[in-house]
C-alpha cells in the first residue's frame, strides 16, 4: 500500500467530519513522502465522490481512472479506489486546466459488478463527483477441455438471451491459455455456446450449448468437455425422388437428451447435408421448411469415429390437421404447442412448425393414421392442457374449434435441505380412478420450480427425482387442487415448509412506459423475481414494491411477480398489459412479380415503408411461404408449378401486420438457355478437362465457354479459383456436386450477370 493510500486510511479510520477531514487530508499531504515529492502538493485538486450497488450501499476496492479527453491518456491519480465504505479521496498529481475529463470506473474481476466507463465529469479545483451505481453482475467461471480432457485454449463463449433469443457480448467471452475462463455477464438464464477454433486445436471440435443457464451470483459450471466432430452426410428426398432443399437437420444424443450444436444444419439446393457430431448413439430428426406437404423423419443412427453417410432420408407425404385453439370462455390461445401420439402405442411423432399462430389457428402435417392430440397451452394463459384422444386422420381435416378449459394452478419449489433439485418430474394422478393425469412442463427448473395447470379436482402427486441424485420420490395423496396451491417439499423428509406469501395487489400500468407494482405479503422476502411471458427477467431486493419495464416489447404482455424466501418461491401473481401500438405499420410499395429464365421461378420485388419492419412475410397461395428480415426487398419464390400464383407481401411491426399486398403470375414452362454446369469445356460431360479450361481461362488466356455459367461451378454469380478447386474436389475427393443444373442439363435456377446466350 502506498504511502498516500496509508494517508486516506488513516483520514477514513478518524472519520473527520466536513472541513475537520479536509484540513486533516491537508495536513497529512503537506508531509513529504517518497515518489510524490513535486508531484502531489498541497495544492493538488482532490476528487470525492461514493460507488455504490443498487440498494445504496458502498462498494469498496473499486478501482479509478481519469483520463484526458483530448489526448486519450491517463492522469496521474492516486489514492485513485475507493474504500470500504464506498467513499473515494483521489488527488490529481499533476498540473491540469479546469475543463471535462471522463471518468472510468473498474471494479475488480471478482466482484459482482460491471464498471462504468466513459462518464463525463467537470472539474474545477477540489471537485466532489457524487455517487455512481454500479450495474449488478454475475460471473461463470469453469474451463473448457476437450475429448481427452486436454485443456482447450481459446474457445469462444457465445450468450443468448433465453427471454428474447437475441446474442450479448460481454468483455473475457473466451477461454485463456490454459482453458479457463471467467465472465461477467447480466443476472438470468443465457443459452451458453462454446465453440472452439483453428487456435484452440487441431481437430474439429462439436459446438457445445448449455440451454437455459442460470447464472446468478458466482457460478462455476466446472469442466466443460467438447467432444470430437465425426461427419455426417446424406441427402433428403421427397417421395417422388426430389431433393427437398433447406430442411433442417437436428441431432440428440439418445444417451443425455443434450441436443448437438449443428452450424450451417440445412439442406443445398440438391437436398445434401453435412455436419459434425460427436461419436455415439444419435437421434436425427428432419424438419422440412414451413408451409411444406411433408412430414418430419425421425430415426436413431450410430455414429462412428470414422463419421457416417446415412444416405437417403426420405420424407412422407402428410396430411393436414388443422384448427383453432380457444378458451372455456370463447377466447383465442395463441402459441399453444401441439402433440401427436400414436394412439395404439403411446409414442409421440415428429411434428414440425406445430404451434398455434398469434390468432390460435394451427395446421400440422402428419401422415395418416389415429393419434391422440394434445394440447399443451402456457402456463400463463390460465388453461389446463387438454387430450382429443383416438382422432382418425385419414386425409385433411380441420377440427374446427378446440376448447381448453380452465385450469387451477399448481406450483411449488422442490429441496434437499438448503438446496433447489432440478430436473424432478411432477406427475398428478386422479385420486378416485388412480388414472395419470396428462402434463407438460412439469419438471423442476434450475431453482426447484415448477409450475403446471391442471383441471380442478383432488390428486395424488408423485415427485421422482433424477437418476443418480440418491434421493428418494416423494408421495402424497388426496392434494387438493379445487384452488390454487403452492408447496414447498424438501426431499430430506424434513417437515414441510412454509413457503413465503405472494405479493398482494398487483398491477401493471401504463403502456409505452410499463410500471408494475404490488404490496407485500411478508416483510421478509429475500428477492423478488419478475418473469415477463413466462421467461425470467429480474431480481429485486425483497422489500421492492414497484419496477420500471424500460425495454418492454411493444405486444401483449404477461407478468409474474414471484417472491422468494430461504430458496422457496410463492404462487405466482399475474397482471397483463396490451402494450401493442395503436397504429399498424403501412403496406409496402410497388410490389412486382416477374417470372424468371426457369419457368419454376418467380422474382417479388417492392419498396418498403421508410419507417421500416420488424418482419416481411410473404404468402404464396393463401399458405405462409417465408418470413424475411424487415429491410428485404426482393425475393425469388423457386420450384414452382405451371399454373396461376398469386403472392401476398404483408409487413410486420411490433407484432402489428400491414394490409397486404398482392400480385399474380401465371407461370409458363421453362425459358432460357440450357446448360449443365462445371462442363466448362461445353463438350457435354464433366471431368478433369473442365477444372483445366478453368484454369487456363482464368490464368493463361484460355478461351470462355459460349455459356459462363458453366464455368461457375458453385454458382457464386462469378469465376474464380474456387470454381476449379470444387470441381476438382467433387471429381476425386467426394467434394460436393456443381450446383443445379446438375447431373443433366437445365436452365439456371439463380440467374445472374454472366454471360449464357
């Protein structure tokens, strides 16, 4: 500790009052002391101020810097930390004008804070500062390793909202020389992504994703282990033999449940994939593109060290189940999920794109066959799921209205002592017929929550814990559930708890500028948890009694205010708020619809609205084709039919759709050149003298084909190297085809800039 730092001790033990502590201050630095002898004089300019957490209280060892605006460089500050109560006694050691300097303000790497940099603050002689509020942090520590449990250098952490979905960068995202880490990042749940790279390894390495982290306070997840990728091929066809382009390919470890980290997982214009896995026992599922006749595959495949082809995937042809999803009252449900179960033998199939949309219309394709439905509701939405059992689908039928019916809800927190247990599984039986009670959502979160809704009526519950955990079910008959219950139940066998009260008399205020607030039902909470659409957003302290909603969407929204003492959690209180704006967006301009060189495809273009959208959704007759970025303006809709088309633009803005716009075209055979890409040479077959006319076209004068397109093999709109080096690939290495039109001649499906007569 410096001489100086010893000095403000010594000013901070005597506590001084007012001038007392400055002539005290005054008097200590009149004494000469090493290494600040014509530097910090007398007449130096002190800076005070306080760093403070958001409950007010002082945050001490933080570290401080002032910086010249104009040159970017540091002033020499000392004493330049506050102490332990918060306070700071800095002294300017050089000569500097009045004028604006920033301040930055650091804490150290392990306390639970985020700084402040960047504040502007004016100083004119002894300058006090006034109080700064450090934003509240969390850390996740662990390290990365690999396969072997090598330590992985350099690996890449990636954090996803769980509420919005939307990436954060927070500073120290990456593993260190020897594998470890430590990041500050925001209080919540976060999807945590770790990928390494070419720096980290040799060998290619499977992305890991741990879903729905919750990081609260100090966290050390411990070892994480990337595995080894293995590479997995195949194609994916339609019935009729057609490659089914863009679907999407999905992989599950059969042993954890963990879902694999597939980049780039969808299918080229020629129906392959390829991604990387670990080795092992996989489930791989196959979602066809929305709007789609076809039906996902599921299958299970052993994956080797030596990687794996899997062939053809072929997927059925399905039928359509469609509908609407309303409540007891007559009310849409809107994002209610969908599951068909095989009748006879209780599994569940593979349904892609299986919610209800925001107006609680829904259509799922399946293939033939008898399946009990069910409907699986929000939490949030206050209805119980409900089952139609044994629905005949034979061909495509609407079920017209499906009403859910009120449900009482039941939620509790599940412990071992002073520790939350996630993942147990909360199963309901009727208490008179000893049947089990369909449910969903009903396991324990990472804080030993649950939350369910179920018909009114008496139960018997059982709660099973996870394998491997050493303890024991719970059971307890004859739980009343004609109102809402909330438990608390400690798995040590200890007697029950009594978890805390909820809140009283909630409310949610004031769209465009959202304010919640309650009253307590305990004075002694120890948080209070705000979850926003069912998802977590943030931790008060416990005698909070309002909270501000800055960054709250412009939609429908649903709150919960939970309070939490000793670990437990109260019933959730719930208020809603129409947050949407009152004017929908406008529709877009100029919308043209224009056929291209290939019959089967049709080029949109339009001008959008200057004040811009969230979204474009394109329609292609009456059936939801695509949803684009809302700064798109022109789109190609491909594999037509001959026929008439008629397309319709819609704009979406803060949930909000614009009147559509529409456009209609009959669409005639083929048109254009045909040609068969990569045969460069145009002597109608494709082999090693093509990749060589590339070549000498692009390095010694050689001449073009009549048709350039032909000479671009992975159809980039240009020939260069990599066109020969595909070729070339695809010839003797198992590399990928030339894009369509291949294996036979066509038209070009991309037309572009190069010359094809």
């Amino acid at each position: 500790m410096s001489r100086l730092q010893n000095v403000l001790r010594l000013v901070q033990e005597i506590g001084s009052p007012g001038g007392s502590r400055w002539l005290l201050l005054f008097l200590l630095l009149s004494i000469p002391f090493p290494g600040l002898s014509g530097q910090c004089l007398p007449t130096s300019w002190i800076l005070t101020g306080s760093v403070l957490d958001d409950n007010g209280a002082g945050i001490g060892s933080v570290d401080l810097d002032l910086i010249d605006p104009v040159s970017g460089l540091l002033l020499n500050l000392s004493s330049d930390f506050t102490i332990l109560d918060g306070t700071f006694t800095a002294v300017i050691c050089q000569v500097v004008p009045a004028g604006s300097y920033l301040l930055d303000i650091n804490p150290g790497s392990t306390q639970l804070f985020f700084g402040l940099g960047n504040i502007p603050v004016t100083i004119n002689g002894n300058t006090d500062l006034g109080s700064f509020v450090l934003p509240n942090a969390s850390i996740l520590s662990g390290r990365v390793v690999g396969e072997s449990f090598e330590f992985l250098p350099f690996v890449d952490l990636d954090f996803v909202d769980s509420l919005t979905g939307l990436g954060q960068a927070f500073s120290g995202d990456f593993t260190g020389a020897d594998g470890f880490f430590s990041t500050k990042v925001n209080p919540g749940f976060w999807d945590v992504q770790f990928t390494a790279s070419v720096a980290s390894t040799p060998l290619i390495m499977v992305p890991r994703e741990l879903r729905d982290t919750p990081i609260f306070g100090n966290v050390d997840l411990g070892d994480v282990r990337l595995r080894e990728g293995r590479l997995i091929t195949g194609t994916v066809q339609d019935p009729a033999g057609n490659p089914v382009v863009s679907a999407d390919i999905d992989l599950r470890d059969v042993i954890t449940g963990e879902k694999i980290v597939t980049p780039g997982d969808n299918t080229n214009g020629s129906g392959q994939f390829s991604v990387f896995s670990p080795d092992g026992q996989m489930e791989i599922e196959v979602d066809p593109v929305q709007g789609s006749s076809l039906v996902p595959a599921l299958s299970v495949i052993v994956v080797p060290n030596t990687g794996l082809d899997v062939g053809i995937i072929t997927l059925p042809e399905g039928v359509s189940v469609s509908g609407s999803v309303v409540g007891d009252s007559g009310n849409i449900v809107p994002g209610t999920d969908l599951d068909f179960i095989i009748s006879s033998t209780g599994i569940e199939i593979p349904t892609a794109h299986d919610n209800a949309n925001s107006s609680g219309n829904f259509s799922v394709q399946v293939v033939p066959g008898t399946y009990d439905i069910a409907f699986r509701p929000s939490f949030l939405t206050g209805f119980a799921p409900a089952v139609l059992p044994s629905i005949e689908v034979l061909g495509n039928m609407n079920l017209g209205l499906v009403e859910l019916p009120s449900g009482t809800a039941f939620t509790g927190t599940v412990v071992a002592g002073p520790d939350p247990v996630l993942e147990c599984e909360i199963l309901l039986t009727d208490s008179v017929t000893g049947a089990e009670v369909y449910m969903y959502g009903n396991d324990t979160d990472a804080l030993g929550v649950f939350a369910v809704r179920q018909l009114p009526g008496v139960y018997d519950l059982l709660i099973t814990p996870p394998m491997g955990s050493g303890l024991n079910e719970y059971v307890e008959t004859g739980i009343d559930l004609t109102a809402d219950l909330n438990l608390a139940i400690d798995l040590l066998g200890s007697p029950p708890v009594t978890p805390p009260e909820p809140v009283q008399n909630l409310a949610c205020c004031c769209p465009g500028g959202v304010t919640i607030q309650w009253e307590l039902g305990n004075t002694d909470y120890d948080l209070i948890q705000i979850q926003r659409q069912g998802v977590f957003l943030t931790n008060l302290a416990g005698d909070t009694l309002n909270f501000n909603d800055m960054n709250a969407p412009l939609e429908l929204l649903t709150y919960q205010v939970i309070a939490v003492r000793s670990s437990l959690t109260s019933s959730p209180v719930i208020c809603n708020l129409d947050n949407s704006p009152v004017t929908p967006p406008a529709p877009v301009g100029n919308l043209l619809c224009e056929q291209q060189q290939q019959g089967s495809s049709v080029q949109l273009t339009w001008v959008n609205d200057p004040v811009g959208y969230d979204s474009l959704q394109v329609f292609k007759n009456g059936v939801l084709e695509v949803e684009l970025a809302g700064v798109t303006e022109d789109y190609i809709s491909s594999g037509l039919t001959t026929g008439t088309h008629v397309w319709e633009l819609v704009g979406v803005s803060n949930g909000l759709s614009s009147a559509g716009s529409s456009c209609t075209v009959d669409v005639t055979g083929p048109i254009g050149f045909l040609f068969l890409r990569g045969d460069a040479n145009s002597d109608s077959l494709v082999n090693l003298a093509d990749s060589i006319s590339i070549l000498e076209y692009l390095f010694s004068g050689g001449p073009p084909s009549s048709c350039q397109s032909s000479m671009d093999v992975n159809d980039s709109g240009t020939i260069n190297i990599a066109d020969a080096i595909n070729l070339l690939a695809y010839l003797f290495s198992g590399g990928l085809p030339p894009e369509l039109p291949f294996p036979t001649p066509g038209v070009d499906p991309t037309p572009d800039a190069l010359p094809c007569p």
